[in-house]
C-alpha cells in the first residue's frame, strides 16, 4: 500500500544515487556517432508554476528517456539554467 503522502526525503536521496550510480542521465561528449539532443525549452516568466510548466517539460523528458532506451546518446542539458550555459561550458572545458 502506498502511503497518502510522497516522501521524497526519503525516496529522492536513494533514486539519485541509483540513478548517478547507473549512469543514466550520463552524457560522454567524447564518445563516437550522432548525438540527439534536445535543446532546452525556454524559460518561462510567468513567476508561478503552473500545469504549462508539467506539459511543456513532460513532453521533452519523455522523448529523451525514449531516445535513450533505444540506444541513443541524448543531450538534454536541463537544469543547469535557463540557456544551458553550465552544460555547455562543462562540454566544452
């Protein structure tokens, strides 16, 4: 039975080392072949969350976890900021 509440306390510590520990959002900008990449969606004004935010953002994330099971090198820099500075400079340093 599930609990009535997420406990992400708990649950989110424990998915990201299994995550970082399986390498699955790794990227290896050396690595050989085509890569896909996802370009990040452009940050939005608004100032409040809102359902848009969950449909814009669900839509890539499918798609890049799609790739990814298929084989694909996927490039998906989200969450460094808005315009990806961070990942591009850790690719390019």
């Amino acid at each position: 039975m599930l609990p009535n509440r997420y406990q992400f306390r708990a649950v989110e510590p424990r998915l990201t080392r299994l995550w970082a520990d399986a390498q699955t959002y790794a990227f290896d900008p050396t690595g050989s072949g085509p890569v896909y990449t996802i370009d990040t969606p452009p940050a939005t004004v608004s100032g409040e969350l809102h359902l848009g935010h969950c449909y814009s953002y669900t839509q890539t994330d499918v798609i890049a976890r799609f790739q990814r099971m298929r084989g694909q090198r996927v490039l998906y820099p989200m969450g460094f900021d808005d315009n990806a500075h961070g990942m591009r400079n850790e690719i390019c340093n």
